[in-house]
C-alpha cells in the first residue's frame, strides 16, 4: 500500500487534490481511498488530506501516520509543524514553492534521502499561469506523478476531467502537465 499525506490550508484545494489523486489510481485498475481532516474549518486554517492506494482492497479508515509520500501545498506550514513526522524511510517530498530546499532551511535534511526524494515545484505560479487562481493541487499532482511514478500523468489528467468543467479541466490539465515536465526534468539533470 502506498500512502500520501497532504499538508495545505483551507481553500488551497487540498482536500480536492486528495479526492484526484485516489480517482487516478482507480482510473488505472487500482483501490484508493482519499478523505480529510480538519481542525478549525476555516479558509487559510491548516488543513491534512490522506490518500492510500493498492493494489488490493483497503480496510483501513484511519489517518496516514506513516505516509510513503507528502505534499507540502503551503510551504509557510514547513517550520510551524513537524510535516515530516512519521514519514517513512525513502518517503518522497514536494513541497509547492518557489524557493531551493536550501533557501527553505531543508538543504541538509533534503541530503538524507536516496536519490530524487525530495523536490519543489512553483505549483501555485503554475496554477496563476494557466487558472489564474492560487489553487496548486492539480499542478502538485502532476508533480507527484512525475517524483513518485506511482500514478501516471495520463491518469492525472482523466481524473482533472472528471473533477472539474471541461474549460477550468483544461486549464489544471496545462498547470499538471507542466509541473511534471519540470519536476521529470529536475530528476533526470540531477541523476545526470
């Protein structure tokens, strides 16, 4: 079983971006389930989405204690709470941010994991690019896909279509798509 843990604030989508991610897996033969918690419900309070995929039935109903994978919408959240709790060894990160793992304060952290782990992706500017909205989840999921390989970007972009009109569906489709050239990118020039 593979388990994500999504760290954002209210209204940046984190919940919905939960939601994709488990359609994508269902959309290529797998079981997933996605579900929220919330502490105060309010806009720009901190909020926790899960999803868990496999490869056979999932039973369990409770939180991601020990995830496989974050993604850290909201990168003022990094030195506020310990996100990395709990993650497993050889988890992967992304953290949506403009800003080097260095400029984050994450340079050596990043350095104890294996290989490509960890990244960031400017996904909020990608979403201002092509919604025009600061709503990074589609574009982190295109990421996702392209740091973990554990979906694939053609699924991605079906479970976009499902979630969302078709012009707004095109729009996360162009964000989610660039998001997993630049982060495919940045894994191939740092093995290289």
């Amino acid at each position: 079983m593979f388990q994500v843990r999504i760290h954002g604030r209210g209204g940046q989508g984190v919940v919905s971006g939960a939601e994709m991610l488990s359609v994508a897996a269902f959309i290529e033969g797998r079981y997933a389930q996605a579900f929220p918690s919330f502490g105060s419900e309010r806009m720009g309070a901190p909020v926790m989405a899960f999803c868990r995929m496999d490869d056979k039935e999932i039973r369990l109903r409770e939180p991601v204690l020990n995830p496989d994978a974050l993604i850290i919408q909201d990168p003022t959240l990094l030195h506020q709470v310990d996100l990395f709790q709990g993650l497993r060894a050889g988890g992967h990160i992304l953290i949506n941010s403009t800003r080097s793992l260095d400029q984050l304060g994450l340079g050596d952290f990043a350095g104890r994991f294996h290989g490509n782990r960890v990244r960031v992706v400017a996904a909020t500017e990608l979403a201002l690019k092509h919604v025009g909205r600061a709503v990074p989840n589609a574009a982190l999921l295109g990421g996702f896909a392209a740091l973990t390989r554990q979906i694939k970007l053609e699924s991605v972009i079906a479970a976009i279509g499902e979630k969302f009109a078709r012009a707004i569906a095109e729009k996360n489709i162009a964000a989610a798509t660039e998001a997993y050239a630049l982060v495919d990118r940045d894994m191939e020039a740092a093995v290289a």
